[in-house]
C-alpha cells in the first residue's frame, strides 16, 4: 500500500517505521530542513518527500502533527486527492501546547474540527497510545493480551484500510463508532494511553465521559509538569490509569 505521513514527531516516526517493516511504501515530510528530512526518512525505511508530494498517488494519508499546525497546511493540498484515498487523523489537543481553540474548548470533537479544517472526511486513530507503546510493545495477531487501538469514523471501507494497518503494526483494532464518537479515546478518557487489550478496550469506550474529559487532561498534564524529571514511560500509562478508578490495570 502507498503511504504518505505528515509529521516525522515520535509518532509519525513510530508509525513510518511500523508500516515499513510491514511491507508499505511510506513517504514522509515534515518541517525539518531537507537534509534532516533524508536522513530521517532513510532511519524509517521511508521516502524523503515535498509537501505536495506526500499526499499525491498515496493510498492513506497519516497526519501526525500538533492540532494547532492543521491549519497552517498548504490550503489547496488535498485539492487532487482522490476521495477514496483514507486521511487519518492522529493528533491529540493540549491547551499547554496547542494553545486555546475555541471550538473545541466549547465541546466540539478534535476530529471533527480537524475534518472541517480540511474540508475531507478523516478517521481517527493511533492517537490512544504513546510513542513507545507504538514502537515497541506491538504483538502478533493472536498473542495473548495484545494491545488495543480505538479507530473512528463515519466511512465502514475507510475504518477496514486502517484496521487492517493497526493490525499490522502490532495492535488489535477496535471500532469505536463514528467521528462524532471519537471523543471516548481523546485525552482524558479511560481508553486513552491506559495500553488496555480489546476486551478492556471496549469496556473503557463505553465508559468515557465526555464533561470531564477536558478537566482529567490537564490534571494529568499538571502532575507531569509536577515532577523534576521527565517521567519514564511505565509512569505516564501509570498516571492515565489511576485517573479511573475501574481501570482493569490499576496498580
């Protein structure tokens, strides 16, 4: 499958380098200098490419960039993308690092502001799991407590393309509903960062609250900022869980 990521961040990269082991041909850009750009692309077995270029014959195209940058993006680049071609959404909003968005601050869902930014459908997903997760904890199909990703979205072909990439990267995919739905694995909820398997996975979609969401993020983000080191990896899924006192996983 022909790929094209937006964002070459711990995400981006974690995904180019997933799906490039997986067999895809990935394109990648970001802001980085070009010379920066090639080399980080040859890391991730991955094409160094133009902005223009990353979204042109792709079959999927990842964004993997803060929200605040979606709309500084060239305005015309998804203007000969075929319809067909799956734009998927990974991005995740902090007011710390985002700055405030006022849609969104008023209830609009992340997603659902990213689509109308670009004026295209996107679907959501591998925004539910850390960098690392996504680097490193991945499992073949069938394992034994393999790790979940929440995917939504309002088109069933556009959700069976990214299933089947979640899938190969690792993770089990679960179907979480529509765009307007994908709120239950944004930051603040149960499903989020909390590296659940499918049954928890589920379970903690139905429980999500969307009111509180917002306030539980950036409790999180003030208990990080609270430390005088950069938490580990096993700290942060461990801060997520004890948000909820009916995560499975709880310590």
């Amino acid at each position: 499958m022909k790929i094209g990521i937006i964002g070459t961040g711990a995400i981006g990269s974690s995904i180019a380098k997933k799906l490039s082991v997986a067999g895809h041909q990935i394109k990648v850009n970001s802001t980085d200098r070009p010379h920066d750009l090639a080399l980080k692309a040859k890391e991730l077995g991955a094409s160094a490419v133009t902005i223009e270029e990353v979204v042109k014959d792709v079959e999927v195209i990842f964004l993997a960039v803060p929200t605040i940058a979606i709309p500084s993006l060239p305005k015309e680049l998804f203007k000969n993308v075929p319809g067909d071609a799956v734009i998927v959404d990974t991005s995740n909003y902090y007011p710390f690092r985002d700055g405030e968005i006022d849609e969104i601050k008023k209830g609009k869902v992340e997603s659902v502001w990213v689509s109308e930014q670009l004026g295209r459908p996107v679907t959501k997903a591998f925004n539910n799991l850390l960098a690392h997760t996504l680097e490193h904890l991945g499992k073949a199909e069938g394992e034994e407590d393999r790790i979940a990703m929440a995917i939504s979205g309002d088109y069933e072909s556009a959700k069976k393309t990214v299933s089947r990439l979640v899938n190969e990267a690792g993770y089990d995919a679960i179907d979480a509903g529509s765009l307007s739905q994908s709120w239950r694995h944004q930051p603040g909820t149960p499903a989020y960062c909390t590296e659940l398997n499918a049954e928890e996975l589920e379970q903690a979609l139905v429980e999500g609250v969307k009111e509180k969401a917002a306030e539980l993020r950036d409790l999180a983000i003030t208990k990080f900022m609270e430390r005088t080191n950069p938490p580990a990896h096993e700290n942060v899924v461990a801060l997520n869980r004890s948000l909820f006192p009916t995560n499975p996983k709880k310590q």
